[in-house]
C-alpha cells in the first residue's frame, strides 16, 4: 500500500497546480514534456457555458465549516480509554462519530471536525468511553460557542451573580438572617439539551411499567449528601423537569446538619412545581434548550430566618404527599429515589396510591444541576450507550479540463474505520470516465511526484473489473458493478476536507503535446478555480451519465453564482437524474 506514484512535472499549471502522475510501469523523467495550452481563465469560461451561470470568483467550493473543541476526561468512569464528538446522545439515539482521540481519565485532547455549513449551530456531544464501549458519559456542547468541554459541574454566571457574600466569610460568621423566602419562578436556569435528557429518563423508567428493579429496591435511599454548594449561600438547585401536572404532588424535605443526624431539623419544606401544567413532557421535547423555573431548598429554621447555609456533609430526606398527607414510604418500596444517569443526579417520585400504584417513578422527576450526590450502596445505573457510526465523505471528480460537468468521472466514499480510527475505509463506487485513472493520498508538501501515495495499486478501471474506456455505475447504459472498498492507513496529514486525495487522469493521444504515458493531476478545487472536483459530506446521489449537475442538483448553479446561498443544495436531487446510493 506504500507504493510511490509516478507523477511527471508539467511545464505549466494544469488543472489545480500540481505536479502531473504517471503510471507505475514508467518514470515520468524518461519524457521530454510539451507545454499543454490551456489557462484556468479558460477552464472557468468553459464551465459557465456549460452550467449557465457567471461563477463567484471567491467561491472555494467547501460545503463544511471547521470547528474545535477541547475535551476533558474528567467522567466518572473507570479505564476512560476515548473521547468522541457525536451529532447526538448515544444514551438515546444512534450517532455518527465527527471526531475521536485516545485518552486516559482526566487527559485533555483538542478535537477538529467538520459540520455543513447550511445547517444551524445545534447541539453536539463530547462522549467519554471505557474501552469496551459498554459505558460512557455524555455533555452536550454549542459548535463554535463553547471551547471547552468537563465532565464536572461548574458554578455557572448566574449562580455567581445571586452570590451576595463570600462563601467563608458566611461560614465563619453563621449569623441569623432576616429570611428572604424566594419566590420558585424568581431565579431561572436550563437545560441545553433538554429532549434528549428527558428521553433518556423516559428510557430508563418507561411509563407504566414495574420500574423497581431498575433503579433498585434496597439500595437505593431517599437520603442525599450535599458535595459542595456552589449556587448560593443559603439554598441548593433542585430543578422539575417532567412528570404529571397534577398540583396536589408535592415532594418535601428536611435537612440534617453534618453531624447531627440524630437531631434534624423539625420543619419540613415543600418544593413548589413551576411546571405551568399545560401540554405534555412529549409536546416538549422538540425545545432545544428549556428553561427551568428555580426550585430552591433552603435551609431555614420553623420561624423561617436562615439558619445557616448548606454545606458539604449535610443530608437532605425526601418525602412525597399527595395533598396534606404523606404517602406511605418502606423500605422496600420508597416513594422517592435518588439514583444517577450519565453522570447527573435525579430524584425519581411514584404517587400512586393502593391499586392506581404502577412503581413507574417517573410522575415527578426531579433534577439537582450540582452540589449533591445519592446516598446508597449502588454503584450507579448501567445504561449502554447506543452503536456509532462513522461520517461518511464522497469525492467527486471531473476528469478533463473541459467536461461535461457530470461530476461522476470517479465517485469515492470514505469513513474512518469503526475498530481502528487510524485507518480510512475507501470505497470507489462509480466511474463515468473512460481514460486511464488513478487514486492518491493529496499531499501539501509534495516536492515531486513521489511524495504522492497510491490509494488503490492499481488503475480504477482495473479496480471495479472492467475494461479501460467503459463506464460503470452512472445509469444510462453504463455497466452495473459492486463497489469495491479498501482499509489503508491514513497517512499523515490527512484532512478529509483541505488535504484528502488527488485524482491522476491519462492524457489522450488526441491532447496537444502531450505524450500517453503522461498523467496529470486533479486536486479538489479551491478558490477561483472550477468545479472539477468537490468534498460532500455524508452520502451522496451523483448525476447520470451525461447528465449536467445543474439538471441533476437545480440548486448548484445558485450556490455556484453566489457563495453564500443554497449551501444545501446537494440535498435536493431531481430523482430521476441522479443514481441512487447502493
């Protein structure tokens, strides 16, 4: 698979510049070379006739937008082995892989990945996973917005603001304070990904159904310790986020100060729900990011002054009621658990009473952002993350300098490797040219024409089992053949977009000064250039034989004329006019 490319020097720029390939039977320096006449002015005059439009000289033909991100494997996982950007929550759906790196627990790796360019800034995924894949923990992240991504809850801006004396000074003095009682509606804060959250409980407590043995019986409590306290003086963040809107629900508490648990405090509070009762939790999950009304608990005495404030060790105890009486709570049956998913904490309430008892604990679910962890002997619960996938890339070439702009004279797939990210899966599935070609790693350093490395070792036509000068897989008479795939190393340097491959097309015997042994090379285009060769993300229906893309993608001719429009457009086929994906 290290086998050299011959490539022979041009005299002057052909196609994209670069050096000319030759086949491996002969050493391009054995030629005596003949200027080939034809300017990029032309090549770009040529093209307008032939898609009916004036091209954006500014155009670069790049359908994606790069973006980084640093990612911390600070999870709470044992033998963390990789980090992962994903396009969604492998807790909860099937996700393409964008970038991934090797890293051990509390490492810090910087990932580059590539998002098209029509699609709005959405929600994506930094994913820790053990080496056997068995377990992993996801944050979500905004592209382009946030740079960095941890696994550990942080203060955030507004729980800074509400902040109104230094943590220690607090501590130190515990004065009484006149009690501000705060309002649930008064202090808000989200949940970046709240569809995916809530889907994911739903997962894990599927409504209506016996749900005691998921979160456990016995090992889980309705005690939770307070970690630290980071939102405010005196209260900690509980959030509502799903559940039934009945308002005679109320989840209470009463705090026990470090210590002193054989003495707890006798007043019990109420968590008001802010949930305004209208719609379900289903007709929500279309909201990106939800806002949480607050929900505080706070630590006051019965004549409502502030005590003190929370701080690390204390415990809370939950109890449910249905209107002024306590549902009953045992020890094998707790109305309320505290439990852990992907690294957060929740507590999980049933409020049936006597037959209507389903044990599903999810008609209140609550979510505590920080500060707090369960109490219990379980290790926490398992949840298997769905199978990723890879992002797939297809490569699109014109192969002459004055074509038909089919854009199928060679059509690639390429992916990393599921098992072996330092490896490339690439499939040649269509060619709609009938000259001699050849496949090769791009190369931005390249001196000469041996710093090109072959992808296939042998000619395309050679690789599909046809015969030079016919056709295959481009409808229209030409041949129907099965693609055919290679694992190769990816070489170093390699970059899906700005650096990938390097077509080599045989001159005809026809072509001006030029002998045909001779190749040339044909890059991806780039700025003020034409479109003979384009990177489209994911898979991708090529054009018929003959067919124009402008016929095959009506949008194309838009985005050609104008860079900043109709950059979906190859999402947008004339079915007839294109193959379909095999």
């Amino acid at each position: 698979m290290k086998q050299k490319m011959t490539l022979g020097m041009l005299g002057v720029l052909l196609f994209t510049s670069a050096a000319a390939l030759t086949s491996c039977k002969h050493d391009a320096d054995d030629y005596l070379k003949k200027p080939y006449v034809i300017s990029n002015e032309e090549r770009l005059k040529h093209a307008e006739e032939q898609l009916g439009v004036s091209l954006d000289r500014q155009q670069d033909w790049v359908l994606t937008q790069q973006y980084s991100v640093k990612a911390i494997a600070d999870a709470d996982l044992e033998n963390i082995s990789e980090v992962v950007v994903l396009d969604a929550n492998p807790l909860v759906d099937e996700a393409t892989e964008l970038a991934a790196a090797s890293v051990n627990k509390d490492g810090e790796v910087t990932l580059t990945f590539y998002l098209p360019k029509y699609k709005d800034v959405e929600l994506l995924y930094v994913a820790c996973y053990t080496a056997d894949k068995k377990q992993c923990m996801v944050r979500p992240f905004i592209p382009g917005e946030d740079q960095e991504v941890s696994f550990r809850e942080k203060l955030n801006e507004s729980a800074k603001a509400r902040t109104n004396a230094p943590y220690q000074a607090i501590q130190n003095r515990r004065a009484q304070t006149e009690a501000t009682i705060l309002e649930p509606d008064k202090y808000n804060f989200s949940l970046n990904d709240y569809p995916s959250f809530w889907r994911a409980i739903e997962k894990l407590l599927p409504e209506g159904e016996d749900n005691r043995s998921v979160i456990g019986s016995h090992d889980y409590t309705n005690l939770i310790q307070i970690r630290e306290n980071p939102y405010s003086i005196y209260d900690i963040p509980v959030a509502f986020i799903g559940g039934d809107n009945q308002t005679d629900i109320h989840l209470l508490y009463t705090y026990y100060e470090v210590g002193d648990e054989e003495n707890p405090n006798p007043e019990s509070f109420i968590i008001t729900d802010s949930y305004d009762g209208t719609g379900t939790i289903a007709e929500k999950t279309g909201i990106k990011t939800w806002t949480v009304k607050g929900h505080y608990l706070q630590c006051r005495q019965i004549d409502k002054t502030f005590d003190r404030q929370f701080t690390p060790g204390d415990k809370i105890y939950f109890q449910l009621a249905k209107g002024d009486e306590l549902l009953p709570d045992t020890e094998s049956d707790k109305r309320v658990k505290i439990f852990m998913l992907n690294g957060y904490v929740f507590i999980a309430c049933e409020d049936g009473v006597d037959e209507n008892c389903d044990w599903d604990y999810n008609d209140r679910v609550y979510w505590m952002p920080s500060g707090a962890e369960r109490i219990t002997k379980a290790t926490g619960v398992p949840f298997t993350p769905e199978p990723t996938k890879m992002q797939i890339w297809t490569y699109t070439w014109e192969d002459r300098d004055k074509g038909d702009y089919d854009l199928n004279d060679c059509v690639i797939e390429v992916q990393h490797n599921a098992t072996d990210k330092n490896k490339l899966d690439i499939t040649l599935v269509a060619l709609g040219a009938t000259r001699e070609l050849w496949l090769g790693f791009d190369n931005k350093n390249a001196q000469s024409y041996n710093d090109y490395l072959h992808v296939f070792e042998q000619e395309l036509h050679e690789v599909l089992r046809i015969p030079v000068g016919k056709m295959a897989n481009t409808d229209n008479g030409t041949l129907t053949v099965n693609p055919v795939s290679i694992t190769i190393d990816q070489p170093a340097g390699f970059d899906f977009q700005s650096c990938s491959f390097i077509l080599g097309a045989k001159f005809e015997k026809d072509q001006q000064g030029l002998y045909d042994s001779d190749y040339y090379a044909i890059k991806i285009a780039t700025t003020g250039e034409d479109p003979h060769g384009i990177v489209i993300p994911g898979q991708w229906q090529w054009p018929t034989e003959r067919t124009c893309i402008k016929d095959a993608y009506p949008d194309f001719i838009k985005w050609a004329g104008d860079r900043t429009k109709n950059k979906n457009w190859y999402n947008n086929p004339v079915p007839s006019n294109v193959v379909k994906k095999r």
